[in-house]
C-alpha cells in the first residue's frame, strides 16, 4: 500500500518538478499522466487542487487555454483554508491573525480558488 506524502512535502516536490521540467514541459507532463485525476480517485483531494492550481497558474502566465476536462474539479474547494505550515506557526508565535491575512493577500488566485493560499512557487532551492 503506498504511503501518503505530507502535504508541505509534496508542494515542495512539485515546485521543484516545475523548476526540474520547466513550466511548458510540466504542464504537458502533467496532463497527459492524468496525475490529477490518479490524486482525486485516491481521494487525496488537497494534492489533486494544488496540482490542477499549479497548471492552471502556468497555463495563465504563458497565455495557454486551460483543458476543458477539469471544469468539474475547479469548482471544488475546501471549506477551510489551507495554509503554509510557516505561515500557522507564526501566526501562533505572534498570537494573531497577522501572518495569515497577509499570506491570504499574496495568494496566487488559481490556488485560492480552491482555498489553498500559495504565493511563491519559484523560491525552492
């Protein structure tokens, strides 16, 4: 039986994937693996929209129509926020709302649509 990545992990792998392919690359990749549709029948949900979000950003920042076959998946989002593990914990630390509303502020719009809140997906090492 395969073992769940954590989350954060598996953001981190996908924006290394990106840097690794390139976004073009990535995109096509994607689609035809069917990846996002393997991540929803698995009913990992949260992996399934990060990565329909990440093809739907680059496909919007290089002018490229989106794919019709996922229209149903885009409506979809989850009733809490999803945010960065940094961004709870100093929200935490500070004991207010502050690092959160600002996160909130610089999230990508593909990724929030599904209320996921990503802003960088270019800073990986």
């Amino acid at each position: 039986m395969e073992e769940r990545m954590d989350f954060e992990l598996f953001k981190s792998h996908i924006c290394h994937r990106v840097k690794r392919e390139g976004d073009l690359s990535f995109i096509r990749n994607i689609l035809l693996s069917d990846e996002i549709i393997e991540y929803y029948n698995k009913k990992y949900h949260a992996e399934c929209l990060y990565l329909l979000a990440m093809v739907d950003y680059l496909c919007r920042i290089h002018n490229i129509p989106l794919y019709d076959g996922y229209d149903v998946l885009r409506k979809m989002k989850f009733k809490e926020i999803l945010y960065p593990s940094d961004i709870i914990l100093m929200s935490l630390i500070l004991n207010n709302d502050g690092p959160q509303n600002e996160a909130l502020k610089k999230s990508i719009p593909e990724f929030l649509r599904h209320n996921i809140v990503e802003a960088e997906i270019r800073d990986v090492c």
